[in-house]
C-alpha cells in the first residue's frame, strides 16, 4: 500500500512542502483500489469545478454492510421509525460509532489536508489491537478538503513566495472562490456548493454520532485546543451532543498529554453558539473543534517564550486547571503541527470505539427527545406565505430576483437541514388567528426541529462582562442567526396545539443557482490586496442574483478615467487602513502593496463628479467619508465598549424617504445586520437625502446582542449624498451580510440600479 510520500513526493509535514488537490486525490484513490479498508467517493464539484471526496474506512466486514449501517442510523435519529422498545434497543446494539473527519475547510491551514493522508495511510495500513477495535466499532468518513479549490489558490501563492520577503504570507486572494474564511459560517444557510455537496452527501446521509472538524488557530499561545467549549452553549443545543464533547475532549487532552504532547488547553478560546459552525449540534452528532497552532503556512516559526500570549480563558506561559502543561516556546514547523492533528484525531477515534455504547444511546435518545412534546416548548412555527419586509414588485430588477426567491430561499434551508415543512393547502384556524393558504407549517416535534427554532426564534445573547459593568467578553463569532427574519419573515412561534393543515411537503427548489443575467448598471467592483471576504460575498450575490460586475485593483483605480468603464462602483466592507494603505510593505509582491492611497480618492472622487456612483458598505463608509470629503461624521468612532457594542446583531431599520428609489418595494420598517458599522450624524442638509435610519432604541435589538442602543438609535443608516453629477451612497451596515440578508438585499440592488436609470 502506498505511503504518502510514494504520491506526494514528500512526506506530509516537511519544510516549506505543500501539494496540489489533483495529487491528495491520486493518493485517496491508490489507497482505494490497494486497501480493503477504503472506498472512495465523489460527492460532488466545488465552487471552481473540482472534484469533492469523501474517503469511507472501516474493517472489510463493516464495508460489506454499509447499507445496514446507514439504515439503522437513520432510524435511531427519527424514532417515529421504530414500533417498540425492544426493536428501539435492538438497533441501537447493532450500531457502529460513525465518525467524520473534515479537513481543510480554512485553505491557508495546510496542515489539514495533509494530515488527512496520514491518518488515512495509518488507519489503512496499521495492525495494531487499538486501530483493529477502531476499525470493528466503527465507520470512519474522512473528507480529505472542505474546500479543495483553496489547496491549489494556498500552493500557487505559497509556492511562488519561497525565498521571498513575502514567504508565508496569506494570499492576496480568498481561498474560497467567494466566501473565503467564511465558508465555516455556511453550515445553516447553505449557500455555498461545497456546504452543500457535505451536507446532502455526507450529513444527511450517515448522520454521524461525532464530527471531527480540523482547523489551525495562531502561533502564540496554547498548541491545540479541544472541547469543553466556553459558555455560552447556544440554547437548542442538546445536552447530550454537550456532555459528549466534554466527554471526548478531555479524553484526548489526557492521552496527547500522557504522551507528552505539551500545550493542550481545553474550556477556552472557542464558544458554540452558533450552528453556522455546527450542522452536527442540531443533527444528533457531537462536533469536536481541534485548533492546532500554526505556522507561517509551511514555513517553521519559532516562538520565544516571551511572546506567548494569554488567550480567553487561559494563561499561556502558566499551568491551569484546562491548560495543566503549558507548551514552553521554541520551533515549530509544520510537521509538529501535522503530529498534533493526527494524534487528536487518533484519540477521537479510538475514544468513539470505545465509548460506541455511550455515544449511540446519546444519539438514540436525542432523537426520542426531539419527537416528544413537553411542557414550554413551541408546538410548530408558522412562515406566511408573503414576507412581510418587502412591499410589492417595484425596484431594480436584481431587487424582484431578491424578493421573489426569498420564501423558497428559506424553506429550502429548512429542508436541506432535514426538517419537515408543509405548505398548508387550505385557510387554519390556530388559536383564534387565521392563516392562508400557502402558509408553511413547521411541527416542533420531529427529529431536527431543534434546527428549525434556532434559524426561526429570536436569539438573546447572554451579557458577558468581563466585570461587572466592565467590557463585554467578545463572542467567537457574531450572536444572531435568525435566518427567517434575514430572509424577511416574521415566522410566528404556536404553542397551542392544533390540528395541522392538509398540504404538500416543501422540496428543494434550487434556488441557490445563478440568475441569467439583467440589464444592470455596469458595476466596477473594488478588490484590493487584502482579500476582503465581504468583497467575496459581494461577487456571490452579484452573480447569484444575475447583476454582472468586473473586478478591478488599486493600479486601476489610480490610471483614472473609471467613468469610461462604470455606472456604479461598490466597495465592499473593508477598514480605512485598508484602502489606504492596503497590503504593506513585504508582505506581497511590490506591485500589489500600497492600496489607494491619496491618488486612488482621487480618481474615485473624480469619477463620482464626472455622474458616476459610488456605493460604500459598512466600514468603507468610514474611509469615504476623510477621502471624499463627505458632510457626513461618525458618531461612534471613538465610543467604548463599555458604552456600546454590537459584534454582530438583527437590529430595527426605519425606511423614511419612501420616494427614494433606493427604498422602493421595501417595507418602511424592516431589518439590518449590524457588526463594527458606523452610526451617521449628517453635518450639512445640502445634497444629502437620508434613506433609512436605524430604529428608535426601544425597537433597536432584534436578536443578538446589543449595548447601548441609545448611541446607534435613530441615527442615519443609508445616506446618498450628491458630489458634482454623481452620488455617494453610504450604508452604515452590510445589506448582503454572508448572501443571507436578503431583507436588506433590494436596498442594495436598488442602489445600484438598472442601466436604464442611470
């Protein structure tokens, strides 16, 4: 059987060695057609067209009845399949411990993918009694990249900085096509094509008990993190899928330190609130984040003791309860960070064969949980058949796409996370309220209706302080999900019982396909050097909503002449230093550094006098307002924490220039995503129509977490502010936030408009 070094030409692990997608693949499939405990399967294409694996290894008698398998996990995760108690244990006694392994969703973390071939190579090739009850007791599923696009966008890079001053840069491109770092914030509104190749393929089909999911985390403090997680544990979580992760985790910390694996911290640094990280958490399966420090890519870095660092909840250079043998500083190279993975993993394999019996009544018994009703709990929820956040068909072209694919948008993200929705097919009666035909009923009590409230229900987020009355704790990532609400429904929560309509079930309707193109603005897209994601999820949703857009970089900006080549020129979230300045100095190739500088405001502003139009979105405004010289200041530029905070909330937007185009078929009291956005004071009325402002504080917070409304509330929100024959439109949020605000997306696409209006 092939070793990895008999394909990649290198062993996984060495100096400043990286392989392209095409090469893992061959390995996968030699070790396929050598091994009797392999079976390799395409799952479907990336974003670019690669193809998408998934590596299946058990012993040979286990292959031989993955059928069975299967079949037993899917009617353990929905007990309404079963007629009895004994059928019920008898299931779960034939059960094997199905655990996946995802490398590789973060690209420019090589040690993933590689690693990948190693424990691939070991589990396939090892005899010893431990790996032998590994491979008896269960199905191990090793996806070798979540994003096999960004293998070869991370090599072409790194390969062609060795030997530079640049050498283990990151890369002035995303390494996810659109989303870059951000396709790890897909896995509840699916809109990308490798979320969904794992989710429909994988996920849905095994349900596995534990998922394994692999990733780098930064150089300077602990060497890997597993599970407890920190508080807080979002609300729908089970309990069980909660108690595993503790369970598993603290196993592995305990064997990588008997073995003399230093810096192993667990109950720090990563929380798991939200299910955009963790399909598995509302699926029946424990997700075991491992985060092993990294490297300079594949360049080896050393780490003095004096730059440890503290991370949130722990002290890097001293011993504590969850971090009892601190790592002490020196070299570290990629072979130690692909060592790290590989025994993680390991421990979690052989901690899930071990604990089969525990892990498989967890799972049996969250999916009896989630089928039986009790006391507080929603019965179903109700999705109308009309969103309420939008006002008839009037707009952009682009904008109509938005509001006609918004309900089937969501219901198809429902229905890919596996719950079960009908389209009532008569008027109802609940409670004393009547609802349409049309309405989609979603009943709570069904295996993933967990699933269904997060996306659904308002989230409270807790208020963390450091102190009391001190800063706030920062969430790992942002505190709101309400999917239905981002997509423009008020979905209504029913307690009371009641007969539930007639009606078909909701399918999936592919609506995450492309549009044909319409006869948009020509639209110039900024890019810049730093690889934006926001400038990503700009290119999604230009192209998902059928608006052709061409990208253009710093030096074009600075040629001149825009207003030749563009109506609308859209600059996505980014910093000022970062249009300014852009990438520095030694971290590019010279051609690529310098951002925009005095001379790109410039022509940016030279362009708006000559009739073009320049949209900013988010903390670009901030930037527009020095370099354009814009009647426009914000407010909360220098305001603590401590006064306000909003790391990423639903928040309340007032449409109040109705006869605005920007605001047309928009319901005059709708929603934004607010995260580190500026609030607006206008100091000159002359040239500026305010289009929307944020809702008075009362109405401010959504869902999420939100301090101080009273310095954001009622502040301007969309401004357009007219400079020579053009315009500058700043909004003070992000309306395409992660391709699923689609409530705010019409205000966007209407901004930009249709070529006939310009």
């Amino acid at each position: 059987m092939p070793a990895p070094r008999d394909v990649l030409g290198f062993d996984p692990g060495d100096d400043r060695k990286l392989a392209d997608w095409a090469t893992i693949g061959r390995y996968f499939e030699r070790l396929a057609a050598t091994s009797d405990r392999v079976r390799l399967e395409t799952i479907g294409e990336t974003t670019l067209g690669r193809p998408m694996l998934v590596a299946t290894v058990s012993s040979p008698a286990n292959l031989a009845r993955l059928d069975r398998i299967r079949e037993v996990q899917r009617r353990l995760a929905d007990p309404r399949t079963i007629a009895s108690e004994t059928e019920a244990r008898a299931l779960e006694a034939e059960a094997v411990a199905v655990v996946l392994v995802t490398y590789g969703i973060h690209s420019s973390e090589v040690g993933a993918t590689l690693a990948s071939t190693v424990m691939a190579h070991r589990l396939a090739t090892d005899d010893s009694a431990a790996t032998r009850e590994i491979l008896d007791k269960s199905v191990v599923l090793l996806v070798p990249s979540l994003n096999p696009d960004g293998v070869d966008i991370v090599k072409m890079w790194y390969d062609a900085s060795i030997g530079t001053a640049w050498e283990g840069e990151q890369p002035v491109e995303l390494y996810h096509h659109f989303v870059g770092h951000d396709n790890n914030r897909d896995w509840y509104a699916f809109t990308q094509a490798e979320t969904r190749a794992v989710v429909d393929r994988v996920h849905n089909v095994w349900r596995p008990h534990v998922v394994n999911d692999v990733h780098q985390m930064g150089a300077t403090g602990a060497r890997l993190f597993v599970p407890p997680y920190l508080d807080p544990i979002e609300p729908n979580v089970p309990p069980e899928i909660v108690a595993g992760g503790n369970m598993i985790g603290q196993a592995v910390a305990q064997r990588l330190t008997n073995a003399g694996m230093r810096g192993v911290v667990t109950d720090a640094i990563f929380d798991a609130w939200t299910p955009a990280r963790a399909y598995s958490h509302y699926h029946g399966g424990i997700r075991i984040l491992t985060e092993t420090a990294s490297a300079r890519i594949a360049t080896p870095i050393v780490i003095a003791p004096e730059r440890l660092r503290a991370g949130r909840g722990y002290e890097a250079k001293s011993a504590s309860g969850n971090y009892p043998a601190p790592w002490p500083g020196g070299d570290w190279r990629l072979r130690d960070i692909v060592a790290y993975m590989t025994a993680s993993t390991y421990a979690i394999l052989l901690t899930s064969a071990r604990q089969r019996d525990t892990l498989v009544a967890g799972f049996a018994r969250v999916g009896r949980e989630a089928v039986t009703p009790r006391a507080g709990e929603p019965n179903a929820f109700l999705i109308p058949p009309e969103p309420v956040l939008f006002l008839g068909d009037k707009g952009a072209a682009a904008s109509r796409r938005v509001r006609d694919s918004a309900r089937a948008t969501l219901l198809d993200a429902l229905v890919r996370g596996g719950v079960e929705v009908r389209i009532a097919s008569a008027p109802f009666v609940v409670a004393g309220a009547s609802h349409p035909a049309g309405t989609a009923v979603v009943n709570f009590h069904q295996p993933y209706g967990a699933f269904a409230k997060a996306l659904l229900e308002r989230q409270t987020y807790p208020d963390l302080r450091q102190f009391e009355g001190g800063p706030p704790i920062p969430p790992y990532d942002v505190t709101a999900h309400t999917l239905s609400l981002l997509s423009g429904f008020e979905a209504v929560r029913v307690d009371a019982e009641f007969a539930m309509p007639p009606g078909p079930a909701w399918t999936l309707s592919g609506t995450t396909q492309p549009s044909q193109a319409v006869g948009a603005a020509r639209v110039g897209l900024y890019r810049g050097a730093t690889a934006p994601m926001d400038e990503g999820w700009t290119r999604w949703c230009l192209t998902r909503f059928g608006v052709e857009w061409t990208r253009f970089d710093d030096a074009r900006v600075r040629a001149g002449d825009l207003r030749r080549d563009f109506d609308t020129i859209v600059v996505a979230d980014m910093s000022a230093a970062e249009l300014t300045a852009g990438r520095l100095a030694n971290t590019a190739p010279s051609a690529l550094t310098g951002g925009l500088g005095r001379e790109g405001a410039d022509a940016l502003g030279k362009f708006v006098d000559d009739g073009g139009t320049v949209i900013c979105l988010n903390g670009s405004a901030n930037w527009a307002i020095d370099a354009l010289d814009l009647p426009v200041r914000n407010v909360l530029a220098d305001v603590p924490q401590t006064t306000f905070y909003c790391p990423g909330a639903i928040v309340g937007l007032d449409v109040v220039d109705l006869d605005h185009r920007i605001a047309a078929g928009v319901n005059p009291r709708t929603i934004a995503w607010f995260e580190d956005g500026p609030g607006f004071e206008v100091i000159s009325d002359k040239g500026v129509r305010v289009v929307a402002r944020f809702a008075e504080a009362d109405r401010l917070r959504v869902s999420g977490w939100l301090l101080g409304a009273e310095k954001l509330a009622s502040r301007p929100a969309i401004v357009d502010i007219e400079r020579g024959r053009g315009h500058v439109i700043l909004f003070a949020f992000r309306p395409q936030y992660r391709g699923q605000s689609l409530a705010t997306m019409p205000l966007f696409f209407n901004a930009i408009g249709d070529r006939a209006t310009k």
